[in-house]
C-alpha cells in the first residue's frame, strides 16, 4: 500500500461530514426524548397507556427562582376534573358535557393544573392586582375607562357594572376587569372577566361568551386582590366554554 492509500477515498471534508450528521441525529434523538418529559405516557380512551419512542426519560429536578422544585415527568401528574360522557360508543368519540357544561372542563372549557401560585415579579410581589391597590397607576386620558359602566351580556341586556380593572404590572397592561353582578341567592358579587373575553363601547362592555344570568357561576379567586395561575385557567375556561355551551344553539351546525 503506497504513502496516503488510506486517504484516497476519504478525506478531512468526508470524515467532518460523517461527524456532523452523526451529531444531528443524536440531536434529533435528544430533543424527541426530551419532548417525553411532557405528556407522557399518554392515556387513549381505551384505557391503554402509550408511552411512545423513545421512552420518557429518567425524572429531572428543576429549582425554580421561587425556591420550589418541579420534577419532570411529574411522578404525581393528574389531570383535571371533566364531567363528561362520549357522544357515542366508538372510539375517539367527541365528549359531551354532563351537568353544567360550562364547569364541564371539556371542550373550550378544558383548562391546565397548573400551579396554584400567583405569578410574580423580579420582587417576589403579585403581578396581576387591583388598579385600585396601586396609587400611582391608572388608566391613559387617551382611553376609555369602563369603570362604573354596565356590563352587557350576548343578548345585549345588562348584567352587572364594571368595577375596577386588573393590571398586569410587569406587562403594563389590563388582563382583567372586574364586574359587580348578581349572585345566586341574592344580593351582589364580584367577578373577573377577561379582557381577551370583553369588547368595550361607548355606553359599556359586552362580553358575547356568556348570558346575564351566568355571570354568577364565574369561578373566584381564593384571595381577594391575588390571583393563581390556576384560577386564572378556571375563569379563563368558565368563559370559553361560555363561546359553545351558553346557550344550545351554539353547539348545533352552522347550516
């Protein structure tokens, strides 16, 4: 064999090429495995747990800035409360909503476990409060203030009077309002409406999601001027739901 025979069909190019793609593919594999880390196993509604390829990997413990630790997987995962049946035996079935459909927690009203904390600042303070907690904010002259103006419902009667509003503080922008309406029983509550949820007008606010009388449902937060990611996906989906099950005719064909 003469001098450089082994380099006749193989060269530095060849052999980098030859690295790169082995490195792509084991990049490949590593981000498909770690995409395991959420969602997995997966639960089909033949009760058969599929835990796909490649398989989860080993649990992994993340320290959050707060101080907690989240573990993924999560050995302890649940999954949210649904109160629903499918809509016929096979499977793969839509699921219908038993009960109120709009606490169903199916369909657009499916929300996240996520966590029961509020979100916080680079101070360890609440994001999302009460404009009327913070002195030094309100709301921009150029700008319509709903406050002390009548909350309107889908039909377009009146179900309550907008309150306050709820300021995302880090964001500097309005994520909720906050609506006095009539409670079950009698009497006045208080309820967050979305602002993704609310179109305001001249003479108010309309939110086409929900009928008066089922303002009174929307789910409340624990503590008064504070607000969890949780009960954010609560009220968020309370209010989703409302775009499909506030009435019956939302649910059935167009044509």
């Amino acid at each position: 064999m003469g001098t450089g025979a082994i380099t006749s069909y193989i060269d530095v190019a060849q052999i980098v090429l030859y690295l790169f793609w082995i490195f792509f593919f084991g990049l490949i594999y590593y981000l498909i495995r770690e995409n395991h880390r959420e969602g997995y196993p997966m639960d089909n509604d033949r009760g058969i747990t599929m835990e796909g390829w490649p398989r989860a990997p080993e649990p992994k413990t993340y320290l959050l800035d707060t101080g907690r630790e989240v573990v993924v997987p999560r050995p302890d995962d649940r999954e949210p409360e649904t109160r629903a049946e499918r809509a016929y035996r096979s499977a793969g079935s839509p699921l219908e909503p038993v009960g109120n459909p709009l606490t169903a927690g199916v369909g657009p009203g499916a929300y996240a476990l996520r966590p029961d904390v509020p979100d916080t600042d680079h101070h360890g303070l609440p994001k999302i409060v009460p404009l009327s907690t913070l002195p030094d904010h309100g709301v921009s002259p150029h700008d319509p203030d709903p406050r002390g103006k009548p909350l309107f419902d889908a039909n377009g009667d009146e179900a309550g009077t907008i309150r306050d509003l709820w300021i995302d503080r880090s964001e500097m922008m309005f994520r909720y309002l906050e609506a006095e309406v009539a409670a079950d029983g009698g009497g006045t509550r208080r309820v967050l409406v979305p602002v993704t949820f609310a179109r305001q007008r001249r003479d108010g606010v309309t939110v086409h999601a929900l009928l008066a009388d089922q303002f009174a449902g929307v789910p409340a937060p624990r503590t008064p001027g504070q607000i969890t990611f949780l009960e954010e996906e609560k009220i968020t989906a309370y209010y989703g739901a409302g775009t499909l099950y506030a009435e019956p005719g939302r649910a059935e064909p167009l044509i």
